[in-house]
C-alpha cells in the first residue's frame, strides 16, 4: 500500500515560499493514500498559472494543459479510462475566467472527477492583476481605480450548475482539505472543491489572518444538513461565501458514465479495436 | 439510350424533398446506377427555396452536370429559378395546383401532375412527394417495385396502410406520366445499369464508417454545418462498440477532451468546420506540444467568419496548415472521394498514434455532403497501427520517470499510457525535458524541438498525389484536391476530345507538402492550372513556396459558394493552352 510518501517527487515547486498551495499538493498526496490509491492510478490535470504546476509536483500521471482548459482534457481522460482516479487543478483564473463554459458544463456533466480550484483571489503568475474571484474595489496593477466588478461567488454557482458534490476549505486548515479532498476522490460524480489558498506575494488583503477571521465551518452550524440543498444555497449565501467544509453531496444522482448507453466497467483505452468482418459488413449495408 | 441525365427536384425547405430524394436515388442506386448529389440548401429549418440535384448514370460520375434533365417542382419559384438549367428538350414536372408556367425563352416539356390532388384523394397532401417519385420513375421507365421495396422500409414502421397508400400515390404519380406519353420520351430512355449493389453514401459517413473502423471509441464535438453527419452517425452506432459521443459546449472542449482521452489512449477524434477549427488551434498546438494523437476533421464550408455556412469552399488550407502559435509537427490530408474519406479517416489516426502528433482531415462540403454511389470498402485493407505503446515498461529508477520524450533518431519516443506501473511522466505544453518536466535550457529546447519536427521529416503517405499522367509531354497539367477531382477529369475529356492533352495530380497529403512528388509532373508541363474553391489560391501558393516556382501556375479559382461545374473548368483551361 502506498502512504502519501510515494506521492512526492524530487521537484522543488516554485512557488514562493508561505504560498497556500503547498497545503493543497500535501492534502491530494495524502488523500491519495487514504483512500488507497497506487501513484499510477491517479492522473492530475492542471491548468496555467501557479496552481497549473502542481500536476508536476507529485508523483502521479500529470498533465499540465493549457489555461482553462484542464477540465475538458480531464474528462477525455476519465472517458478513456475509468478506473482512473482523475483530478483537475487550477486557479480561480483558470477556473472562473478563461475556463468558466467549461466549469460549468464539468460541472452539468457530473463524470466522476474531482476538480479542486486554488483561489487566491487574484492573477499571481503574471504578477498580480485582478481576478474574477477579487472584490469590488480591490486594487491591483489592472485595476488601479479598485475592481469595478463584484467578485464571482463560485460556491453558488456550484449549486446553482447542478453539483452532486461541493465542497471549500482554506489551505490554513490541512485536516479539513485532506477530508474533502478524500471524499471528493470518493464520490461517484464530479466534485467540486474550492480551495482559499492565499497568495502571500500579490495579495495583502485576502490573507491567511483575514481568512481565518472570516471563515465559517459548517461543522460549527447546528442542523447542517449537506444533502439539502437549499440550506446549502442559504448559509452560503449567508456567510458571504465563506463557508468552509462538505457543504452540499447528492448521493443519490450516479455520475455521467452510468448514463452512457453500452459503457462498459472496464476502459474504452483497454478495449480491443478491430472490428470482424461480420461487424465491418453489417455497418456498410446500411448505405445498399 | 441515353446513358446518363441530371434530376432535380425543388421546393420549400421543410417540404419533405429529401424524402423524394432519398427514395428516388435508393432505388436507382440499387438497380447498379452511379449517382452524384448535390444539395442546394440554406441554414434555416423551414422556408426558403431548397433543391437537391442527382446524376443518374451507367458509368462512375463523379461530378454535378452543367445542364439538367428533369426538373421536379412543387412551386412556381423553382421553376423561375431552375428551368434556365435545363437542356433544350428537358422536362419539368410540376404540381398541377399551382398552374405551372413554363418561363420565356425556355425550351422545355411540361407535365402538370396533379400532386396535391392525388395526394389529398389518398388521405394526406403529405404524399405529394411520393407521386413526384412516381412520376419521375415512369418518366425514367424504372420499375416501380423498386420505389415499392425503398417505400416500404421507409414507412414499413408506421404500419401497413401507411405503406399501401404511398405506394399507390407513387403508382398514380406514374400513371399520370404514362397516360400523357411521359413514358416514351425517346431521350429519357435511360440504359439498363448492372445491377451492382454498390454503396451509397455521403463523404461525413464515410469517415464515420472509417473512423469505427479505425477504432476511434470517443468522439467530443459540437455541432456545426457541414459536419455534423459525422457525430450524427458515431452517435447511432458508436454505442454498438462500447463508445461514446459527448456534445461539448464548444470547439474548445471538444479538441482538448479529444486530447485527453487520445493521451488516457482511446482513440478520439473530433469534427468542426473552419469556425471550430479556428477555436480549435490552442488544442492543436497542445497536441503537437505534449506529442498527443488526435484526429480532427474540417469540412470545409464558406468562409471567413461565418461566410457561407451551406455553401461550397476549400479555404481553410492556410488555417490547417498554419494555424497555431509556434512550430508543431502536424498532417494535413486531403481525401478526394467517398472511398478516400473512409481510407483516409483510419489512416489518420494510424499517422496520428505513429506519429503522436495532431492529424487534420480536410474534406470540403460538396464531398461532406453530396451523396454520391461509392465502390465497396475493403474491409481487409483496414489496419490498426497504434505505433510506438510500451505496454509493461522496465522498473524505473528511484526519482526517474518514464522517458516519454526520449530523444530517438527519428525523433518519435516510446509512449506510456496513464495507469500503466512503470510509467509514470509528465506531460505539459511548456517546453520540457526528456521526462516531461518543465525545461527551459536552450540546449533542451534546441533538442526538443528538432526532435518534434524530426518526426515528420519525408513523411509521404500512401498515394500523397493521385496522379493520371497519360501524357509524357502534356500541354497542361491540373493540379486540384477534394471534391473538384471529378469534375476536372469531365473537362479534360472534352479537352482531350479537341486534341488537348492533360495530366491531372490530386493533392492528397497537403501538409507536410510532397514537393519532390509534384516537381517531375511540373516540369513536364508548360502550363499548370490549379484548381481550387477558394479566392487567393492557397493550393497554388503551397506549390509556388515549396516547388520554388509559380511562373507556370494558372490560378482558376471559383469562391461564389458552388461546386465547379465541368464547363467552368474546361472554358478556363481552354483559355490557357
């Protein structure tokens, strides 16, 4: 059996350091042990900008895409191969700009993926332009006057696309995002899983003091259901969006690939390809 | 005898001429007839006027006619704008209801034939299709049990009254025709075809036919004219095979999930148009990028922007071939026939898992979507060749990971499938090194990159120029690709009949281009027309860049949104020699 050891690999991140996503690489490495994987068979699919990096970063089948575009190379992947466990990785850029149709529609489609967004509220790699995800009047380079925008909120949007499983934590709190994550890997559908995860270099206003104050964990609501949806949408809405845990799970509704008329258990790539002659002939007297 | 005459049949889209169509053209292809398509239609659902065309012959066609025989019309519209097109001596065959008028100046037989009429004494005006195929068989003396046997398996589920009542409406449909004198028209005296049970089909059937084959099991796209037909039918019949379609919610999706799924090792493909090719290339330069195989099919329409979407043209050439940021190895190939488009289509994805790189597919609509007579497919030259896969790799070292890009002579690498022990590497659109880790030495990259474009070098693919040469010293040579090859070799038969004597090569293999191929047919002509369904003359640029060349090339060049017709070709080409 493998332990979150086997996860690592000898590639020093360049992120800087203090940078809340070393806590999400260390949360997917142990949930990968906790739920028993073997590094090869999870493939972690990742986008551009800072968060992209990190499918490189552990020792598991990594591709690092293009930006916004780690979901649908996701899905392809878990389509060929399902007994793989996929998780696609990025940044609110990636996820909530440039990938948004996409994130939606993952998200309707509900294969049996785990997406976990690393937002920081604003654009790093290219040292620090406004995001979807920063506040109205935040100020960075491209926004000097303040972001004339509201910030996206994507947990509603989460619910609001049909999610079967949505979850947020906070890079601060290991025990937390290690759960979800694990959970996320566990759950029969697509899991969506916003992380805060502060940019110490870019980003002096959404930081790991302010988090902390304004953070509210569902464990601490009394009568939190997260299979109801409604009061999911509500304390979200509630909390400005700072709500943090498995805030709402759909057990009910079987991912994408149980809906797929003909697809078999075992993967499309494993399949054997030719065709008998018979199959061949029977195709082609459809145009005699 | 005549051995072969143009039908077209006209009216409002949404009236069911596709119906008419379908039936008429099934059974002639079932009697041994060769057939050509080609439809006329808009990006609407319903109204506007619509034709279909089909040439009917005894021998293989492969093009639409100059002139036409029988006009078929349920308005009065088709017959103002279509009669103009008939022979001297042609015939319409119109609706009795609305008083057809032969329009002045035009030399053409009348028969009005009650449609609606006999339609609505059977019970629905529906049928009025049904008695214009029975009117154009007797005009054609084709048997009407052969419309019968199509009518049946058409309707055959709606039940047996269905059934019975539109084989009457095609009996009186004929009969009309009879009683006038219809049936004894003596240059509408069709010979008997052979009987052959060929196929018929159209090119986007073909290449998903081809692509089953192929064993492509996946295939993300989104809908766009003119290539839907190809996820329509993977849609039908992928299931059977335990595959899948998904409707993305754009091209974007569409090419990177085809590339994910092509690296998990399904063969995927997409399917666009040059509006989802241009959404595309981000997706391209990813595959060429990472050394991922995907297959990605353009059919060709109208462009630039959304330019005409049902109309004819072949100007994606420069997008296929250039269109992405940076240097890839990438194949561009060009079928010209039905039968290429399902050879082509499971040659692609060989070239694309050989290779590891992206495969274009470049068909146009006219060989998209005109429903043509094809020659059987040869099952037994279908072969699946997944290149370079290491199933069970050697143990790694300790902090080693799979070479997936080692560097080889000829510049492709072993490939390892995500979930196979041993073989875990990275994969990424930044510039990487062996192991596909991020890597920016300029030695690497020098290495890395010669390496990709290494891979392509000399690539020629079966029959990368189809080439008719008869003549060792040719007054002209034309030079084409796609679906104009028909129509070139009808007019270098009139041309030869003057005394002209032409070469004719189809390009098939477009990108990288097989220059050393051409050169020896260019040299030996004075004059080269190149011919092509785009304003600019991007064939004729790719010869000029790669022959070092163009003083001989004579663009002839058609971008109104038509087919070439045989005449266009050969007045242009008589001009030249």
């Amino acid at each position: 059996m493998a332990t979150f050891k086997d996860f690592r690999n000898n590639v020093k991140p360049n992120w800087c350091p203090g940078c809340g996503d070393f806590s999400v690489q260390a949360s997917i490495q142990r949930a990968a042990a906790n739920v028993g994987l073997e590094p090869e068979d999870l493939a972690i699919v990742s986008g551009i900008g800072c968060s992209g990096r990190i499918s490189g970063y552990i020792h598991a089948y990594g591709f690092h895409g293009i930006h916004g575009r780690a979901l649908p190379i996701a899905q392809g992947l878990k389509m060929a191969n399902r007994r793989l466990h996929v998780i696609a990785a990025g940044g609110d850029g990636d996820g909530f700009a440039i990938g948004m149709g996409h994130t939606v529609h993952a998200i309707r489609r509900n294969m049996n993926i785990t997406y976990i967004v690393m937002d920081n509220q604003i654009y790093g790699l290219t040292k620090g332009q406004t995001s979807p995800r920063s506040a109205f009047g935040f100020k960075t380079k491209s926004t000097p006057e303040g972001s004339k925008e509201v910030a996206l909120s994507p947990i509603e949007l989460a619910l609001a696309s049909g999610a079967t499983f949505v979850a947020q934590s906070f890079s601060s709190n290991l025990k937390q995002l290690t759960h979800v994550i694990e959970e996320g890997l566990k759950h029969d559908g697509f899991a969506f899983i916003n992380v805060f995860s502060p940019c110490v270099t870019f980003n002096k206003i959404n930081t790991y003091d302010w988090f902390k104050e304004n953070i509210v964990d569902v464990e601490e609501i009394e009568g939190y259901d997260p299979s109801n949806r409604a009061m999911a949408m509500a304390k979200v809405i509630e909390t400005g969006g700072m709500l943090c845990g498995l805030i709402y799970q759909d057990k009910t509704r079987k991912s994408y690939e149980h809906h797929v008329p003909g697809f078999r258990e075992e993967p499309l790539a494993e399949q054997d390809l030719e065709l008998t002659e018979e199959q061949f002939e029977e195709l082609v007297n459809e145009f005699r | 005898m005549i051995s072969q005459l143009s039908w077209k049949i006209g009216g409002q889209q949404g009236e069911g001429l596709e119906s008419t169509d379908r039936i008429f053209s099934t059974a002639l292809n079932r009697l041994g007839y060769y057939l050509y398509g080609y439809r006329h239609f808009s990006s609407r659902i319903k109204g506007g006027h619509t034709n279909n065309k089909i040439r009917i012959s005894t021998k293989p066609i492969r093009a639409i006619s100059d002139d036409l025989d029988i006009l078929v019309a349920f308005d009065q519209e088709t017959i103002d704008l279509n009669a103009h097109e008939l022979r001297p001596g042609g015939v319409i065959i119109a609706d009795a209801k609305f008083d057809p008028v032969v329009p002045e100046g035009v030399d053409a037989r009348l028969f009005a034939v009650p449609f609606t009429a006999i339609a609505q004494e059977l019970g629905t005006s529906l049928m009025k299709n049904m008695v214009a195929t029975g009117a154009s068989a007797a005009l054609l003396n084709i048997p009407i049990e052969e419309i019968a046997k199509v009518v049946e398996e058409e309707f055959g589920r709606k039940g047996k009254t269905v059934v019975e009542k539109n084989i009457e409406a095609v009996s009186r449909g004929a009969q009309f025709i009879r009683e006038n004198g219809g049936d004894s028209l003596p240059d509408f005296q069709l010979e008997k075809a052979d009987g052959e049970k060929r196929l018929f089909m159209i090119g986007n059937e073909a290449i998903g036919l081809g692509a089953i084959a192929a064993g492509c099991r996946f295939m993300p796209a989104y809908p766009i004219t003119p290539a839907s037909e190809i996820m329509e039918y993977l849609i039908k019949y992928l299931p059977k095979f335990g595959g899948t379609v998904i409707q993305t919610e754009d091209e974007i999706a569409a090419v990177t999930m085809a590339i994910g799924a092509n690296y998990g090792g399904v063969r995927a493909m997409t399917a666009s148009a040059g509006p989802g090719l241009s959404l595309m290339t981000e997706g391209i330069g990813l595959a060429g990028m990472t050394e991922t195989p995907v297959v990605i099919v353009d059919t060709q329409r109208g462009g630039p922007s959304t330019g005409l979407p049902t109309k004819q043209e072949q100007s994606d050439l420069n997008a296929a071939i250039y269109g992405t940021h940076g240097e890839i190895p990438k194949i561009v190939i060009a079928p010209s026939t039905i039968e290429e488009c399902f050879y082509d289509t499971v040659e692609a994805f060989n070239l694309a898992e050989k290779y590891q790189c992206p495969v274009i597919l470049l068909t146009d609509l006219q060989l998209s979507l005109g429903k043509q007579t094809a020659e059987n497919l040869d099952f037994s030259r279908v072969k699946i060749d997944r290149g370079r896969i290491v199933r069970e790799p050697e143990a790694l070292e300790s902090g080693r990971l799979f070479k997936r890009y080692e560097f080889t002579e000829d510049g492709i690498s072993p490939r390892v499938l995500p979930g196979t022990k041993n073989g875990i590497h990275h994969v990424t659109g930044v510039e990487h090194d062996e192991e596909g880790r991020p890597n920016e030495s300029p030695l690497n990259r020098k290495k890395m990159m010669e390496k990709r474009l290494r891979k392509l070098k000399n690539l020629r693919i079966p029959d990368a120029i189809k080439v008719d040469a008869p003549h060792a010293e040719p007054d002209l040579l034309i030079v084409g690709m796609g679906s104009t090859g028909g129509t070139i070799d009808e007019a270098r038969e009139r041309l030869a009949k003057e005394g002209i004597k032409t070469n004719h090569i189809t390009v098939r293999q477009i990108h990288p281009f097989p220059a050393d191929l051409l050169q020896p047919y260019y040299e030996k002509a004075p004059k080269v027309a190149v011919v092509e369904n785009n304003a600019t003359g991007q064939l004729a640029d790719q010869i000029k860049l790669h022959l070092g060349d163009g003083s001989k090339i004579n663009r002839v060049l058609k971008y109104d949104g038509t087919p070439f017709l045989p005449s266009e070709i050969y007045n242009s080409c008589k001009e030249l020699v």
